[in-house]
C-alpha cells in the first residue's frame, strides 16, 4: 500500500482504496479524460473547481478500488449497485479525498465517507 491508501466504510462495508499503487500507476496517467487533460491533477481540478462528471467519479472509485487490491469483478459490482445512477454529491467528496490523497497523503486528508 502507498501512503495514499485509505480505508472508507461505504456501499455496506469497509474498503481499501489507493490510487497511488503500482497496480494501477499506469492508470493515472490517462484514466481521467475530460476538462483540464486526462491526469490526476486535472481531475483533482475538476473535483476542486466542482465541474467533474459523473465518470470522475467512477473512475476514481474504479481505479481506487483496483489499486486497493479488490478484484475488477468485485469493483464493477460495487460501482453498478453504489455510484451510478446515485446521488453524485456524497460520491464526489469522498472521491475528491481519494485524489487528494496522491498529493498530500491520505493521513492529511480530513474528509471521511
């Protein structure tokens, strides 16, 4: 785990989310397309500037939850029952300190699920 890793208690249980592991680094380079760029600090933009889209957050979830080690089954599962189609604002805080997390580390990130 990185020192970006952060356990959050959502969808029913406690899960393990690191965008900053070496199973998903090659992700982080281009797994956020839209305004600003495809990197992880232009989605940290969006999320900061409040102009992400609902595939911000599911792809910070997915990404999040792969790079914490849950198998990609398991992750589309928890995103098809938990964030599409869900309220967005709840979802993008929590995704907005998961992303916060890969600049600062997730022991100085104050938001909590």
């Amino acid at each position: 785990m990185s020192a970006a890793a952060r356990e959050v208690t959502w969808a029913g249980g406690t899960h393990v989310f690191d965008l900053n592991s070496r199973r998903v680094a090659w992700m982080l380079n281009d797994g956020f397309p839209g305004q600003y760029g495809p990197t992880v600090a232009a989605v940290l933009r969006r999320f900061d500037e409040q102009v992400y889209s609902p595939a911000d957050i599911e792809n910070v979830f997915r990404i999040g939850m792969l790079g914490g080690g849950m198998l990609e089954s398991d992750v589309e599962a928890l995103i098809e029952a938990h964030v599409r189609g869900q309220p967005l604002a709840p979802l993008a805080l929590i995704a907005f300190g998961l992303v916060t997390a890969v600049f600062i580390g997730a022991e100085n990130v104050d938001t909590d699920a």
